[in-house]
C-alpha cells in the first residue's frame, strides 16, 4: 500500500498533519479535487522526431488557447503531451506563494485513482528529490532507473506502487524566473536518448512560456476587473457628489429667495426714514441709517449673485437681445462699479469705430463690472487699464491691473465659486468669492468665454471674448472721443 512517507515522486512531502494543509486550487484542476484520473492514452506510435516536437508544440499552443488561467494550461498541455513522450505519470509543480521553500502540485497525469487522496497534501521542497533538484539548479535531471540507485532507495516501495522506473525532473524557466518544475515518469527505464531529452526539454520551455503568457492575460483579466470595479465606484462617488451639489444649490436659491424679501422690505423702510416720513432725524441718525443702507444693499447684492449663479447652472438666465455700442457696455460698467482706490488710475481705450453688438447688454455691463471691481480690489496703487478691441465676428474686454497677481497654481480655481486666493480668516482683501465665478458663468451663457494672464507682484489681465453679431456703427455715432482717458478720484 502507498504510505504517508517522507519522500514520494519528486521529493514530497506527503503530511496529513493540520499544518500541511492543502493549498486553494483551480477547480478545473480536476485532479486535485481527488477527482477520476483522465483514462492513460495508449502511447503513439513512434515517428519522426521533428514531427513529434511540432505535435507536442501543437498542443501546448492549443491548451494556452482553450485555457484561460496557467493551472488550467498545465492540465490540458500534461493531458495531450505525456501520450506524445511516452510518460506512465506526469506532474506540474509550482511554487507555493504561502511558502518560499516549498512547490504545490499544480497538475497531474494519470495518476492512480486510489492514491487521489493523497494530492491534497503533495509538497516538494525545494533542493530536494528530482523535482526539487531541478528547481533550485535549473536543471534538467534524470533518474534513469530508480531500481538501480541505492540512493533513492526510500523511492523504490513508491515507485513499484504507482508503476514507474525512470524519472526526467525539468525547471520551468522564463525571463522572469522559474515558475516551477514538470516531471514525467516513465514505465520503463532509460537511458533516455538524446531526441527524447531535447523534446522534453522543448515541451518544458514551451509550457512555461505558455505559462506565464496565461499568467499575464489571467493578471490583466484581475486588472480590469478591479479597474471596473473602481471605475464603478467612481462613477458612484460622482453621482453622489453631483446630487450634493445640486442640493447644494437648491438649498442656496431657496434661502436665497427667503432673504431677500425681507431685506428689501428693511431698505424700504430705511428709504422712507431717511426721507423723514416716520419724523424728523437728526444728522447722526441720518448717517447711520446710509451705513445700515448701504450695508444691506450690499448683502442685498451678494444675495442676487448667488440666486444668478444658481440660474446659470440650471441653464438660465433667459437672455435679452439689445443692439448697442460696445463701448458704451464698458462705459456704464466703469459708472457703475464703485471702490476704485484714490491713487489707482482708470484708462480706457476706446477705438473710434465698432461695429454694433447684439447680446444681453445688462449681462455684458455685470461681466465688466464684475472685472473692474477686482480690479480695483487686488490694486492698491498703479493703474487699472481696460479696453476693447474686435476680430471677425468677436469682441474683447480686457482688464489690466497692475496690482498683486495670482500665482500659477491658483489660476485654476480662481473663477470657482467661493474660492479665493487667500481663503484663510486672516485675508486681508475680503469678498465673498462669487465675483468670478458669476462673471465666467454669464459669459459662457453669452457664447463667450474668460482669459486670464498674470505674474505675481506684476498684475493681471481678465479678457472677456464675446461674439458680435452683425452690423457697423457709424463712426459719427461712436461719441466725441475715440481714445479716453480717465483719473477721477475713489
């Protein structure tokens, strides 16, 4: 009877101790599974050398093409290629990831049915018996007849049990390193002559390359399962994040929309004090009543911003189609934006003929306006410079400052809402933020865009290109002064 001994074919170690438990296997591994051994092929019979090395090339090709894992290749290429070289039994150990001494059993030919239960446990260390021998060497190593080697006399009980005599142990190599070891035993012994070692050693180069090529596409197939998976869960995160932000934004325009009413009731009601329908005021009181006024019409603006923005990413505002000078876009803006600093020069550079612009003008003189007043704040001294110029059927507003500058790496979110350069609680320019962002948001609804140039501790430059539409405007009508210059104090 096989016993649980210290040597088996090619040096295992056959333990049913706890601590040799089984590795996981492949089920299409059917041999490990103590499953019924595939039926021993009667052996071919002899031909050509040549012709026996492109058969056992064959089908080691046809197995990497049937299987999609290397424990599956090895099964199907020991079933079709033991037959070709006239092997009794035939085994594919590999190394064992759990153990850096030891190979498992990967796969396995004709083996005897009623020794199955023994595969479970099957190790090979490595530097010992054939199998072993030939991982360590890289070698290829025969056991011409075991019978006849007073050293493997522990193998010669086994060896009579499964009906073997000659072992040929053989490395299985790639660039990468060895992969493990494939082994065939043979019924009768050798020598064996040197046309049958170079086919074994063929079909040895040939399953390992096959090996690890399934190997390869087995971890590419791991790849793209785990880069599904998280591409899902990307897709998932940005689901959410997309629902936060529309919450977001629902939640600014609700609260938006229950702000302002009252606060313009508060500005109501300051107005008609001030006009001295609840009494007379004193001059104290008068002025403090313009700081509250003023206060809440600024709140009152940063409340109309928010709800604009919001109507922008809901694909809003709806847009009035006014014929107007561009220039007189830039002049209203210039009017309307107050804060420009005592000692910082305004320019304007106006051409003296244009041609008429077609879009939202209040829309035009907000994006300006917005400009400007960034302008003036990032500019303690120096100039802020703006023009317009047309090409073709567009038309550019630039905003030059010479005022603080925005590094590189700040240019990216500097048009995101609520984001400024210095975002701590110890800023010195306040804000709320929301400037740019509306600004780029307006423009892109008008079919334009926003550029931005700037060097720190040099300045910036904001161009606004729009599109123009059709028609000339007379250079009669475009007001006394082509080129203006403006130094008016804050």
């Amino acid at each position: 009877m096989f016993r649980c001994v210290q040597k088996s074919p090619g040096g295992c170690l056959v333990r049913n101790a706890p601590t040799f438990r089984p590795a996981v296997t492949n089920p299409a591994t059917h041999v490990l599974e103590a499953a019924p051994p595939p039926s021993p092929r009667r052996a071919p019979e002899p031909v050509d050398i040549g012709l026996r090395e492109l058969i056992a090339v064959r089908e080691i090709v046809h197995a990497f093409l049937t299987a999609d894992r290397p424990a599956e290749v090895f099964q199907f290429a020991l079933n079709r290629v033991s037959p070709l070289v006239g092997a009794t039994i035939s085994c594919v150990y590999v190394m064992d990831g759990s153990s850096p001494e030891l190979m498992r059993l990967a796969a396995v030919y004709n083996w005897p049915g009623k020794y199955g239960s023994f595969l479970r446990e099957m190790r090979v260390r490595l530097g010992f018996g054939p199998s072993g021998e030939a991982a360590t060497e890289r070698r290829v190593i025969e056991v011409p007849d075991v019978f006849a080697d007073p050293s493997l006399e522990d193998w010669q009980e086994v060896a009579g049990e499964l009906g073997f005599r000659g072992i040929v142990a053989l490395p299985l190599q790639t660039g990468q390193g060895v992969l493990g070891t494939v082994t065939f035993y043979f019924a009768k012994p050798g020598p064996f002559a040197s046309d049958t070692r170079h086919l074994l050693r063929v079909v040895a180069d040939q399953m390992a390359a096959t090996a690890e090529k399934a190997r390869l596409i087995d971890d590419l197939r791991r790849a793209n399962a785990h880069l599904a998976e998280s591409n899902g869960e990307l897709e998932r995160q940005n689901a959410a994040l997309l629902e936060a932000r529309r919450v977001k934004d629902e939640f600014l325009a609700n609260i938006s929309h229950e702000l302002r009413t009252p606060l313009t009731a508060v500005i109501g009601y300051i107005a008609l004090m001030q006009e001295g329908l609840a009494g007379p005021m004193t001059t104290e009181q008068q002025h403090t009543l313009t700081q509250v006024r003023g206060a809440s019409e600024q709140l009152l603006g940063l409340i109309s911003d928010l709800l604009e923005l919001t109507a922008i990413k809901r694909g809003g505002p709806e847009l009035a189609r006014d014929e107007f000078d561009p220039r007189d876009a830039l002049r209203e803006a210039v009017d309307v934006t107050p804060g420009r600093p005592h000692n910082v020069e305004l320019h304007l550079d106006l051409p003296g003929e244009l041609p008429t612009m077609r879009s939202d003008r209040a829309k035009v003189v907000k994006v300006l306006a917005s400009l400007l007043s960034n302008a003036y704040k990032f500019t303690p001294r120096g100039a802020v410079r703006a023009r317009v110029t047309t090409s073709g059927d567009r038309i550019a507003y630039a905003v030059e400052d010479t005022g603080i500058g925005i590094p590189s790496t700040a240019q990216e979110y500097v048009f995101d809402e609520f984001r400024q350069v210095d975002g701590s609680t110890t800023r010195v320019y306040g804000g709320s933020g929301l400037g740019l962002a509306l600004a780029r948001g307006l423009a892109r609804r008008l079919g334009g865009e926003i550029r931005l140039a700037s060097e720190p501790g040099v300045g910036s430059t904001f161009t606004v290109d729009l599109p123009l539409g059709t028609g000339v405007l007379p250079a009669d009508d475009a007001g006394p002064v082509a080129q203006e210059s403006h130094k008016r104090s804050a």
